[in-house]
C-alpha cells in the first residue's frame, strides 16, 4: 500500500505531536512552520520539513501542497493565522483539509468556512481524560463524528500469546484492529497492517476503531 502524503501546517506541541504520530503510522509527512528553531528540531524525524508562510498561496505551490493526500492546520497561536491558511489551501486546490478549533467559536467559523473535518481540542482532550480515568489501560482516545472513536491501549492480559483469529474483535466486539505496537529494547514500533495469524505479546500496545460503545464493552470484558 502507499503511504499516505500528508503536511502538518503548524509545528507546536500540538503539531509536532501529530506529525511524529503520523510517521509512527507510515505516513510521509511534511512539516510546515515558519518559527526556523521548530523546522530545525524535526528536521531529522519528519519526512520532509520547510520555513514557509502558510498564508501564501504561492508559497503552497511551490512545495506541490496540492498533491498531498491531506493538509492538517495545527496552528494555535494566531486564528487569523490559521482561518488564512485555510483560505490559501482552499484557494491552491487542496481537497482535504483537517484544522483545529480551540473553542466552539472557532469550530463554527471554519464550518461556515467549509472545512469538513474540524479537531475540537477541548472535546477529544475531555474524552481522552474521561476514558484514562475510567480504565488506566487507555493511553490515547481520539473522539471522531458519529461516536466513532480511536483508542491506544495496552494489550489486556488475557489477550497474550493469542492470534488476531482466535481474538475476534470484529466477531466478537465489531472493533477493528488498526496496528499493532510492540516494544523492541526502549521504544515501541508499528509492526504495519495487521494479519489473522498476527500474536498478540505481552508489552504490545494494540490501536482499535469502533463505536465508544463498542471500545468500553471490550474494555469492561478484557479488565
């Protein structure tokens, strides 16, 4: 399968975070920012990065942005800034753009703006925190449209030493996995698209798609 080419417009903390996930995950990555220091701190991480005015449409196009799969706006500091960027991506053509709101005011401007897919902060921050509340297995929940969620926990206990066939999570919990993480010396690394016969190990770190509803039935089975 290809990878996906997708630029991060935007590299704070935020931005930084979503990029280095998305190489995690077999994305080809372009890091935008025009704060030099940060292009400079993932230079050897990202795939590509470059110092760019995000707001210039011909500064797009010199980087071929509209040929990315998707363009994530991750700029915090300035709305002006990113409701620019906006307008400039949509003005070079870019069919898929994902941008952060901060707050319910901003989520309904780029709405109107016609962003389809918008990141509420404050709800996938909630979410996240309620879901590592409930259950300290959950080290990532990302709320998506729809009660759809994506969820990174440690492989539950009774899981070790099993195949995904004999698992079931479609079958049994209509979940999909997405990847797998497992642990090699200090860090963990996505062992790619998962197979029937893949095992699950102790350590491994398992990322699910599903209903919330779906996620916490499994969570509740597999304490």
């Amino acid at each position: 399968m290809q990878s996906k080419k997708i630029a991060v417009v935007g590299l704070g903390r935020f931005g930084s975070a979503i990029a280095k996930k998305l190489v995690m995950l077999g994305a080809e990555v372009m890091g935008i920012d025009n704060n030099a220091d940060r292009v400079e701190d993932l230079k050897d991480i990202l795939t590509y990065t470059v110092i760019l005015d995000s707001t210039d449409p011909k500064a797009l196009l010199s980087q071929n942005i509209p040929d990315m799969d998707a363009v994530v706006i991750a700029i915090g500091a300035s709305f002006q800034d990113l409701m620019l960027t906006t307008y400039a991506l949509q003005e070079v053509g870019v069919q898929r753009i994902i941008a952060r709101a901060q707050d319910e005011r901003q989520k309904r401007i780029l709405e109107k703006m016609g962003v389809k897919e918008i990141m509420s902060i404050e709800e996938q921050v909630s979410n996240g925190v309620a879901q590592q509340l409930i259950n300290p297995s959950v080290l990532m929940a990302v709320q998506l449209p729809d009660d759809y969620e994506i969820i990174e926990i440690n492989a539950p206990k009774n899981l070790w030493e099993k195949k995904l066939s004999e698992i079931g999570l479609r079958e049994k919990y209509n979940l999909n996995l997405v990847t797998v993480l497992r642990k090699t010396d200090s860090e963990h690394h996505i062992l790619g698209v998962p197979y029937p016969d893949t095992m699950i190990t102790e350590g491994d770190l398992v990322i699910l798609f599903g209903r919330m509803s779906d996620v916490n039935k499994f969570m509740d089975i597999n304490k």
